[in-house]
C-alpha cells in the first residue's frame, strides 16, 4: 500500500509541476517530509491525506491503489 501511494504522490506532484518544495509549502510540511512519503518512509497524517484527495479531486481510495479511477 505505501509504495502506491508513494508512486502515485511523486506522478501527481510531477504531472502538476511541483517540487517536493512547492508541495510541503502547500501542505505545510517540510519538503524532507515529502521525500520520505515518495520514498514509502512515511505517510501524511490521514487528515492531510484527505485534503490531497480533495484539493487534486480524488478519492482517498485511489490515492491508496496508486491509480485515478
């Protein structure tokens, strides 16, 4: 599960033109936080989670399958 949601985090953060810096700025964490979510290290906290899910319309479920249905 974590190595989709790793994978599908960075294709998201790419396809949008963002660096890990402009990603953790929006998010407000840093951007050693994103490094480790795209490296399956850690996770964001399931609020934030949701927030992405939302802010990229997308269900919490298909960030988790690593694929937008």
């Amino acid at each position: 599960m974590e190595e989709k949601f790793s994978k599908f985090i960075k294709e998201i953060r790419q396809k949008n033109n963002l660096t890990q810096k402009d990603l953790a700025k929006k998010y407000h964490v840093t951007y050693q936080a994103v490094s480790k979510w795209e490296k399956a290290k850690n996770l964001p906290d399931i609020s934030l989670i949701k927030q992405i899910a939302k802010d990229y319309n997308m269900s919490v479920e298909e960030i988790f399958d690593g694929k937008k249905n």
